[in-house]
C-alpha cells in the first residue's frame, strides 16, 4: 500500500489559498496571493528539490492541476514532475494529450473511492500539491498518510485553508522539523492515531 501525502505551504493562520502569485487564486475576493514569494531562500528550495525528485505520482485538483500544466513545462521542462502519473480530480474532460501533461488521468465521480483504490495498488507514493477543495476531501475520508508543510511568518485574515470548517479529528506525530533562514518552519507530519485527550484537573 503507497502513502500519500500532502505538500502545502500555510500561513500561521492556516490559509494555503495562492501562495505563489497575485492572480494564481482570487476566488472570494482574495487578494493576498504571492505571499509565499518573499520568503523563498536555498534551504526552501533544496527541501522542496529533495521532496519533488523521488519517485511520486501527482494528485490535483482540477484549478490546480491548469495551473501547473501552463506553469511547468516553462518553469523547467526536465523536471520529474512534468512526466510523473497525475490523477485528476474533476468533472470536466481533460485536454487532449498533445496539449497537456503527458500521463494525465480524471478520476470518477468518488474521488475518495478512487483514491482509496489508487493508494491499495502497488507504485509510488501520492503527492497533492494546493487542491485545497480535494484535500478536504481526502481528510474527511481519512486518506492523508502525511503532511509536508511549509508554515511561513505571516496571518493573512481569510483564504482557503488547509483544514477546513469540516476537517475530522485527528492526531498526527511530528517526523522531521527545521527552520529555513527566512523564517519559515518546514515540520512533516504522519498520521497517528486518534486524538489524545485528558484533564489537567485535580
């Protein structure tokens, strides 16, 4: 059985919405969006480079999974990610293979079906990357193996965030923590369990 994590850059107060340009997701009015851009430095980028350069295969939404297929093949065209297996969660019918990333695939009407069928087949692990809507999916389904987050210095107000309204409990154990010069905290989580509660009360 594969895992599957979740790469997300957030904010401390949790919003995930357009981390990488102004007009990457102005979906209810948001208007903050690039506020990752400022804290960018070597130590970000070689986490990411070592996290995006195993073997993986994608899992996107649709709004996400535009974005990316105008935006990498510019960005650098010999990365992996480019030529990796990417399951697409949405209704509308993918672009034709000459026009888009090589390997894509649409997933059905049960998304967390779906995925629950991908993570029991044999190859490499899911990556999603942004897909806010398809994460809260795959939370409320209890699908998430992992969190790679990328938390930066920063409180936007309001945005899509990583755990929604409806987000299940959950516990989850710290696997790796650092902190990049600029201030932004890389901590991997796995999922553990449920949540431990108690008292402090006499």
């Amino acid at each position: 059985m594969r895992k599957l994590v979740v790469l997300s850059f957030v904010s401390l107060d949790g919003v995930m919405q357009a981390p990488g340009g102004p007009v990457e997701d102005t979906a209810g009015g948001f208007t903050q969006g690039g506020w990752s851009v400022g804290y960018w430095d070597d130590t970000l980028a070689q986490t990411m480079g070592e996290q995006m350069g195993g073997r993986y295969e994608l899992l996107l939404g649709r709004r996400t999974y535009d974005i990316f297929a105008a935006a990498w093949p510019q960005i650098d065209a010999s990365s992996p990610i480019n030529s990796v297996r990417k399951y697409v969660a949405t209704h509308r019918a993918l672009p034709a293979e000459t026009d888009v990333w090589k390997n894509s695939v649409a997933l059905g009407d049960d998304v967390a079906g779906a995925v629950r069928h991908l993570k029991a087949d044999e190859g490499p692990d899911l990556q999603v990357h942004g897909s806010s809507e398809l994460i809260q999916v795959l939370l409320d389904a209890d699908l998430v193996d992992e969190l790679w987050l990328k938390i930066y210095p920063v409180t936007l107000g309001a945005g899509k965030r990583l755990f929604g309204p409806g987000a299940r409990a959950a516990g989850w154990a710290v696997a790796e923590t650092k902190t990049a010069p600029s201030g932004v905290i890389v901590a991997n989580y796995r999922r553990a369990g449920a949540v431990k509660t108690g008292s402090f009360a006499p």
